[in-house]
C-alpha cells in the first residue's frame, strides 16, 4: 500500500514516505495537517491527513509469485511445477487481499 495526497497547484499525487496503515497512525507521526513540497512542481502544500489516499501496490503479485513457484517446481519436474504455480498463485493472492483491505481500512476512515 501507498499513501499519497494531490497536490493544491497541479493536482499530481505526491507519494508520502510513511508506512501508516490508518489516519491515526499517520496524523501521531505527521500531525493533523502537515507541509509537503510538490516533487513535481515544487509547490508547498498544507496537507490534512484526511485527504491523503491509499491505493494498492500488490497489483502484480499474484503473477509475480505464481511464475516464481513455477521456476522453482522445475526442480522437482513436472508435479513439481504444477504444486509450484498453485502455491505461488495462492501465496499471491492472499497477499493482494491483505493490500486492498488495509487500502480500504485507510480510505474509509477518517480523523
């Protein structure tokens, strides 16, 4: 997951560096509102920490994941690789689930 807000002069997404997983947690390491410098435009913002937006970062993990356990099942031969894909494609999925649910926790709750 991302955390980012637009910003008020070209309205790009300015990615914050914070690793929060709510408001909460990131108004206890930020503030409420907080200063950031547009790296596109170079513009100040002030920021408050309910228009910051999360989004998902996981998009490619399933194929990611599902190709790597197909490599390492070449080891094993052809069971080897048919187990390989499946768990790499469930291991893959369970972490895209993860992602886009604490997106959804932080895009639903507010200060």
């Amino acid at each position: 997951m991302k955390i980012f807000c637009n910003c008020n002069s070209c309205s790009r997404k300015v990615y914050l560096a914070s690793e929060a997983k709510t408001r909460y947690q990131l108004s206890r390491a930020w503030g409420i509102t907080f200063s950031i410098i547009c790296v596109h435009c170079r513009s100040k913002n002030q920021v408050h920490v309910n228009l910051v937006r999360a989004e998902s970062t996981k998009n490619n993990m399933p194929i990611a994941t599902t190709i790597g356990g197909g490599l390492l099942g070449i080891l094993a031969g052809p069971l080897g690789i048919i187990i390989g894909l499946a768990a790499g494609g469930i291991s893959g999925g369970a972490v895209t689930y993860n992602d886009n649910n604490d997106v959804k926790t932080f895009n639903n709750n507010y200060l």
